[in-house]
C-alpha cells in the first residue's frame, strides 16, 4: 500500500456529477490532459437521480441564454456521446389551473419569444387537443417544442465514459480533501481513496461538487453560498405510452415524465427543505401521488413502485455560478444549479473548457459570476 | 393520520405472533401487522376458509397462538401491507384503499423470509416456480401446480414438499438434494439432540417417499429448464462438493413442473430503511441486521426476529419472538425482560440446529454459475447476463452500479428476485466478495402500492 501517490494533469475536475463529467469530458476534447475526482460513483448523486427535464422555457432570464445553447448541444448528444441515452424532443408544457398562472404564464412567454425562444401558449380547448391525457383542472398552458427529457443517469455516465475514452483519468471512490493554493494561483489537489491519498498537481482546478462545494471552498478561504436541499421522486410501474412530453403545474405542485419503459416519473416543485437527508418522508410521496392523479386522472390506476431523493445545490438567487473566482487563479467554479443543472449540464461543462483553453468563454459569464454575492 | 401504539409487530408468523403474546402478556399494547388474509406466516400457513378440511398440526398449532394473542389483547390487521418505514418509528400501513400511519415506540419485525432464486437456462420457462410458491397453492387453494414435479433443492423441507405433493396425488419424478447431506449429518448428531419433532415430521417424510417410490437423489442439482412455450424436461446432473455439475454425469428427466427448493433469503427490507446495520451472512442466507442479545438491532428501540433476521426455522423464529416481545415490552415500561434468562436454552439449542441445518444445507457457488450469457437474470426487466457482464465492462462493480446502467433491479420485485444472482454474478466475475458487491438499497413503497390509496388518508 503506497500512501501518497502523486500524478500530475492540466486541470483537475472534483465531481463526477453531470457538471464534472460534461467539463472533463469538453476538456479532454479540447486536448487538455484533465483528471476527475470523484468521492463515490459518476451520476450517483443529483445527476443521475433528477427528473431528466431538458428545457429552456420557465427558466430565471439569466439562466436563459445557457439552456438555450445547452439544447443546441444536447441535440448532437445522443451522436457524440456514441451511446443512447434516450434524449426526446418531447417538448415541455407548462399548465396554469387559474387565471393568475395563466396570466404570468402569458409574461414569461412574451419575454422568451423576446430572448429568441418559440414558445406557444395553449387556452383550454387547445390544451385538450393536444395533451388530452391531462386532468380538466387545468385552464391552459405554454408549450415550447424544443424541450424535452433524457435518462438522467445514462447521460452522466456517458459523458464520464466518452471523456475516459478521450483520455481523461477518471477516479472514482476518490473523495477530494482539499485545494492547494500556492502564491495566489491554484497548484493541486488532494484526494482520499481506498489505498490513501493522491495528490493530482494542476495550475486549474474545477470545483463542480454540486451541494458539497462550499464546503471543499471554505478551506481556501472562498465562500460559495451553496445550500443542500431534498428534493424527491416517485416512479410507476410500467403504464401504456400515455405521454411524451416533460409537464409540470405549480398549481398542483408536482411534474412528471414517462421514461421510454413506460414507468411515468413524478416530482415535485415545492420549495425543498434545507439538509442532507436523502429519504424521501411519507408526506411527500402523499403530496406526488394526489398531484400524480390530479394531473394525469389515468395513473389513478396505477401504482407507485418506488421512490427515491436527490440532493440539489441552491444559491441565494437560484441561478448558478460558473466563471473564475478573483483572488484565485486557477480556480473555476460550476456549482449551485439549484435544480436546473441536469438540462445545463452540458453547456455549463464546455463553458469550463473554453476559460480554461480559451481563456474567454464563447457566452457572457456576468449574469452567473461568482462575484455578484460579493 | 397517525395512530399510536406502544409496540408494533410486522410479519404474523411464529416470531410476530410469539413476539406480540409475550408483549402483550407483559402488559404492553401491541398492534400485529400482517399481509396475508389469514395470520400465521409461513409455517402455520391456512388454508383458505373455502377449503378448510381437517387442519394439520401446525395448522391447529397457529390458530391457538392467534388465540392467545387475541386474547392477551392484541390487535391484529391482517391484508395489511407494511410499505414504508419513517423517522420517529412511523409504519406505512396500506390495505389497498387507504394509507393509514402507526407510530410506535418501539417496532419488532418479523417478516420471514422468501425462497431464494436461482437462475439457470430455462428457468423462466413457464413451469418452473419455487418450492414456497407450489407449496402456498396447496396449503393456501389446495391448487396442485402441474402433474410430474421435480423437486430441485436442498434441506428437509424438499421432503415434506415432496410428501404432500404425492398424498395430493401428484406425480414425483424425483428429489433432488443438492448436499451430499448423510455423511455429514453424522457430524452434527450432537445438535440433533432434542429434536425429536423434527426427526419424526422427517421420517414421516421419509416413508411417504418411499411408499410412492420416489428417488432421493442425494448430490444432485438442476443444471437447465427444457420446452417450447413450457417445461417438457429437465437436465439434471451430480454436483462436487462446491455444487458445480460435473460434467459427463448430465440426465434427462421428463417432467411438467419443476419446484426449486434452495433455501430462502432473509427479508431484510424494512430493517433497512429504519437505519439497522446489516451484515453478509452467507450462512443465515444473505443479508441479515446485526442483534444484540435482546433482538435489538443497532437502530434503538427496533428488534427483529426469526427469518428476516438469519433463516433459523419456525422453532428458533418462536424464541426470538418471546424475547423480542419481552424485552421491548420492557423497553417501554412493562415487565422486566425475564424472558431472555428463561429461554436461554430453548435459544440455544435452537441456534444449535440452526448452525448445523446452515453448515449442511447451505448452496455452494455451483449454484450460481448455471446462468449462461443468455440466461436473464432481472426477470421483471428481462436483462440477461450479457448485459449485466456489458455493464461490468463499462466499469460497474457493484449491485447498484449494474442496477443503474441495465435496468436489471428496478422491476416490480424491487430486486427481491434479481438482487442476489446478479450480486453472486459480479462478485465472479470481478472477484470481489458478495459483500463488496453489495444488495440494491431499499426504495419505499418496498411493494408496489396504489397512487389512490396513497394519496388518500383514513
Ligand atoms: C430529484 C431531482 C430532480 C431534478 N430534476 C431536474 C430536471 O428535471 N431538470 C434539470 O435540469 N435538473 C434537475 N435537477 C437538478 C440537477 O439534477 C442538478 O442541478 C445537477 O445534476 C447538478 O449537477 P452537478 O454535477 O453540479 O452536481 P451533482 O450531481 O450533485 O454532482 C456532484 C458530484 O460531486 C461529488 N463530490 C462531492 N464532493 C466531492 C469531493 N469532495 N470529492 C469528490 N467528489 C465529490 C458528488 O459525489 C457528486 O457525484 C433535479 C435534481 C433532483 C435532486
Ligand atoms: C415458502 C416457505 C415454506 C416453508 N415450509 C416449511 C415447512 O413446510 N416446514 C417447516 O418446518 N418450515 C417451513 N418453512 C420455514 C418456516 O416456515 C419459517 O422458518 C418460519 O415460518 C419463520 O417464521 P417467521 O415468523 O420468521 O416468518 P414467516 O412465517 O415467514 O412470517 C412472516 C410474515 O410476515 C408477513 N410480512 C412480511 N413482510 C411484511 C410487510 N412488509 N407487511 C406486512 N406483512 C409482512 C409475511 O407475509 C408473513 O406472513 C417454510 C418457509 C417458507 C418461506
């Protein structure tokens, strides 16, 4: 058993989320010689447990301009990954039960064809038409045709894999303990595994450990305001094909999907409680399964099957950070997708290699800068 | 709603039910939450009203136990599914209609145990089934599964199968017994002692096997399910001492139904998801919470007993119950534990035969090696051995991980069928233990329950 064992890379990745695994994997294209460090197993933890939502509609105008480009790269995905991951162009619908959601709904859609994002808002009678399967508490809804959903935890690993075969060095089972800093720049950084530690030297290191990030930061002295919070799913068993869209109503408080098998994912939209627990209590599973049967009156004869929770990373104002940190050279932030980063995920990991390659990344990074917690 | 009770018991076989009469008899109230239509588990299993003939033994034994639980004061809800277990000792119950939550202080679970699976080619061939499940139709329907059974297992309760079936007037081809058990049996005389009851019920066995002429095969295994749309024949074949078929030594054997009896898995679910610390005990059959003297397991105020904790039979699932039910009655304020010094002998003399019954009848790794790429190993998903070996090869080492890539775990058994056999085969294949390898973890609903039961409340 060897104790310290040493390797050297141009970048070093902690987290083998979607974020750390999409970033590995665009840097090793770009020729960077990058290692991941990753505490337990790729797509084990939010990534590979999220509701699988790719949409750009009904997203905070900051965040907009990133899912909008991320779609663009998850239409190539399925091609470059060389692996299915079963991404859909279902489309996402967003519904309104009363007039006030109808009537924000109508807002948000104005800005986003504004933004350059088609967006089409459906009244009741169009609704029936095309989604005939929802519940009649609904009065109308925004559709936007270019959204859609993937297996959450298919997509991880496949960018994890692509960038192995890419020539990163993935290392699982390898809990990042901390940053080195030399002078004011970024020198490497230490792991744990099973044998003992590991010292990946690197001049950049990527911090994309989702709801464990803050704490890795405090030690260097930056503090990320990254929160943990549940968020929880249940699963049917396999049901007919019912539907092929992402859909989701604040009213009723719940989401869903059907995954390609038949089993129709249900989630829920409520502000989520601040902790690391990841069991799913009985309120909750209650909560998705009246809004389940609310939403789509077919499941009423269904059943759950299983259920399960993820952890998110929440910032203050629910929008990401992505960029540099000032006082640290070499040291990228890719945290705090609070709930969103499954469908930015893949932009958010190319924006990392072009500040590392290009040292400019191809969209602005102000609305998402760390700094603006200052 | 949330009901109180000071002690809830899960599982109403001989452990639920020994456990609920000695809590209550200590002067606790005690709730008795059961599945099945009628209480008594595996072993006191009743027939259904519709058919009631002459009840056995074990029959008359259960229904007195019921008795006596009933009138010692204990509720009983049977056709009550356990699906959850919460923070703060909170049970899920569900009835089909309605979800109904049981808060207790402290919580015994007795939930037994299920046959254990075993994959070979062939073996979801329509035909096939396990022991537990040919047995249930004849106890439960007085239903015969097919015509000509062959029995492929191990343990003495292959024997008493095989009787009921032929005083049932089912053909038996032959019994297959997988350990080479006579010349080891000798070596465990010494735990024999006093287990009189058992030697006679396996006698009578015995003689009734004789009586209808049919091979007991001592050392012999099934290697592969044979038909077109169901089972025509079987391959059967001798086994070394690891359980593997040796080759040259293969049979056919006509048959229409073939009843695997290789022992059982511990239901361990429940005691998972309320935090226990489980342990691999290949020998208690998988996966079993770690105890203390008083059944406790590490999470406080949470005991288990019987099968779910270490397959140990329904004698030794009784002691436990007693001790169970007597110490958390007195964890909660009644009585003062006294049954653990008072059956300290039935305890061990029972954990005796249970250490010989596991070193006798325990599979070797043979067992799991009959699958061939083709052979699906996740029935409910139909994932095949080759996709479990392609997820190996992508970098998965563990149950989950394999669970996660291919799907194989994530049907309606909850892994109940496919969790073992996949984890034997990983462990193979990249040889690790089985423990490294590791079991799926538990996702409530731990059964498949109605989304309008659950979002309605009574
Ligand atoms: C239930 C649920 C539903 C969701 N639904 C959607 C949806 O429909 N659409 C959508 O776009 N988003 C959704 N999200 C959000 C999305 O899943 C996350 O925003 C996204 O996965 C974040 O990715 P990440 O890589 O930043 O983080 P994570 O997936 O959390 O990955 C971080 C990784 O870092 C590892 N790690 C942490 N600390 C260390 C360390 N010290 N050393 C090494 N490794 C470490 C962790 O083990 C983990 O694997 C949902 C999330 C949940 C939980
Ligand atoms: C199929 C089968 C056949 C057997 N045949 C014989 C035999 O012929 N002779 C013999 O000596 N021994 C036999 N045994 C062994 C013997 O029956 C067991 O060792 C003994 O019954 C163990 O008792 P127990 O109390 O631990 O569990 P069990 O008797 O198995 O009782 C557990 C009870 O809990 C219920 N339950 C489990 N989970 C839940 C939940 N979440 N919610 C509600 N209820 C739940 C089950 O349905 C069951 O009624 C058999 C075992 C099995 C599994």
């Amino acid at each position: 058993m060897n104790d310290r064992r040493r390797i050297s890379a141009e970048a070093v990745v902690i987290g083998g989320g979607i974020v750390g695994c999409a970033s590995a994997y665009y840097l090793a294209r770009r020729g960077v010689q990058v290692a991941l460090l990753e505490k337990a197993t790729i797509g084990g933890e939010a990534s590979g447990r999220n509701g699988g939502g790719v949409r750009q509609q009904c997203r905070d105008r900051r965040e907009r301009p990133f899912a909008i480009a991320s779609v663009k790269l998850w239409e190539g995905l399925q091609a470059e990954l060389g692996f299915d991951i079963e991404y859909v162009q279902g489309g996402n619908i967003r519904m309104a039960a009363n007039d006030a959601r109808m009537e924000s709904l109508r807002r948000e859609g104005a800005e986003e064809l504004e933004d350059g994002l088609q967006v089409e808002l459906w009244d009741r009678d169009e609704l029936r038409r095309r989604a005939p399967y929802l519940g009649d508490v609904f009065i109308g809804a925004k559709y936007c045709a270019t959204d859609g959903t993937a297996n959450p935890i298919l997509t991880t690993k496949a960018f994890g894999w692509a960038a192995q075969r890419l020539g990163a060095t993935i290392l699982t089972r390898t809990e990042a303990v901390s940053i080195g800093v030399e002078g004011a720049r970024v020198a490497s950084v230490t792991g744990r595994d099973q044998d003992g530690e590991i010292v990946v030297e690197a001049p950049w290191v990527i911090n994309a450990a989702g709801p464990w990030s803050a704490a890795l930061s405090r030690a260097i002295g930056v503090e990320i305001p990254v929160e943990p919070a549940r968020s929880v799913i249940a699963i049917t068993q396999r049901c007919a094909p019912l539907f092929r869209e992402f859909i989701s109503s604040h009213d009723l408080g719940v989401y869903a999907r059907q995954a390609r098998e038949g089993q129709v994912h249900v989630g829920g939209t409520n502000v989520p409680p601040h902790t690391f627990d990841q069991r799913a209590p009985a309120d909750v599973l209650e909560h998705l399964a009246r809004g389940a049967a609310q939403m789509i009156p077919a499941l009423r004869g269904a059943n759950f099957l299983r259920s399960w929770a993820g952890t998110l990373e929440m910032t203050p104002d629910k929008v990401p950070i992505l960029g540099y940190v000032d006082r640290v050279k070499g040291y990228i932030l890719a945290t705090g997708f609070s709930g969103h980063g499954f469908c930015l995920g893949p932009i958010a990991g190319k924006l990392v290699s072009e500040l590392v390659v290009d040292g400019a990344p191809s969209l602005s990074l102000h609305e998402v800068r760390f700094s603006r917690f200052g | 709603m949330t009901e109180q009770v000071e002690i809830a018991v899960v599982g109403a076989g001989p452990g639920g039910l020994c456990a609920a009469l000695a809590a209550a008899q200590a002067g606790a109230q005690v709730a008795l939450i059961d599945n099945n239509r009628h209480p008594g588990g595996q072993y006191y299993r009743q027939t259904a009203r519709e058919f009631r003939g002459a009840p056995s033994s074990h029959q008359r034994e259960g229904a007195a136990l019921l008795q006596q639980a009933i009138a010692a004061g204990v509720r009983i809800i049977a056709e009550t599914n356990v699906w959850g277990a919460f923070d703060d000792k909170v049970l899920a119950l569900n009835d089909g209609a309605a979800t109904t939550y049981l808060q207790a202080r402290a919580i015994i679970l007795a939930t037994g145990a299920y046959d254990r699976p075993v994959a070979f080619p062939g073996w979801t061939l329509p035909g096939v089934m396990t022991a537990g499940a040919v047995q249930t139709l004849i106890k439960e329907q007085r239903i015969l599964a097919g015509k000509r059974f062959l029995l492929a297992g191990t343990g003495p309760l292959q024997l008493v199968l095989a009787a009921e079936l032929a005083r049932a007037g089912a053909q038996v081809v032959a019994v297959l017994e997988g350990s080479r058990v006579f010349p080891r049996v000798l070596q465990h005389a010494g735990a024999l002692w006093n287990q009189w009851e058992r030697l006679s019920e396996g006698l009578s066995s015995w003689l009734t096997l004789a009586r209808h002429r049919i091979p007991y095969r001592v050392g012999w295994g099934i290697v592969a399910a044979e038909g077109a749309a169901q089972v025509e024949q079987a391959t059967i074949a001798r086994l070394d001492g690891n359980w593997r078929p040796i080759r040259g030594s293969e049979e056919k054997i006509a048959c229409d139904t073939i009843a695997l009896g290789y022992g059982f898995v511990p239901f361990n679910t429940l005691s998972r998801l309320l935090g226990a610390r489980q342990e691999w005990r290949p020998e208690l059959g998988g996966e079993v919470p770690a105890r203390d003297a008083q059944m406790q397991t590490s999470a406080p105020g949470v005991y288990a007993v019987g099968d779910c904790a270490g397959i140990g039979g329904a004698a030794l699932a009784r002691v436990e119950g007693q001790i169970a039910g007597s110490a958390a009655a007195a964890q909660v304020g009644h009585g003062t534990a006294d049954a653990i010094p008072a059956r300290a002998s039935a305890l061990a003399r029972e954990r005796r035969f249970q250490r010989m019954y596991a070193a006798l009848f325990t599979p070797g790794v043979g067992l799991y090696e009959l699958s061939q790429d083709d052979t699906i190993l996740c029935r409910c998903e139909e994932i095949t051995q080759a996709e479990v070996r392609h997820a190996l090869a992508l970098g998965a080492d563990t149950t989950n991980e394999v669970k996660l890539i291919t799907r194989g775990g994530m049907g309606d058994c909850q892994g109940r069928m496919c969790a073992h056999l996949i984890a034997h085969f990983i462990a193979r294949e990249t040889g690790r233990s089985v423990a490294q390898v590791g079991m799926l973890p538990p996702r409530p609903p731990i059964f498949p329950i109605p989304i309008t039961a659950l979002g309605v409340t009574r």
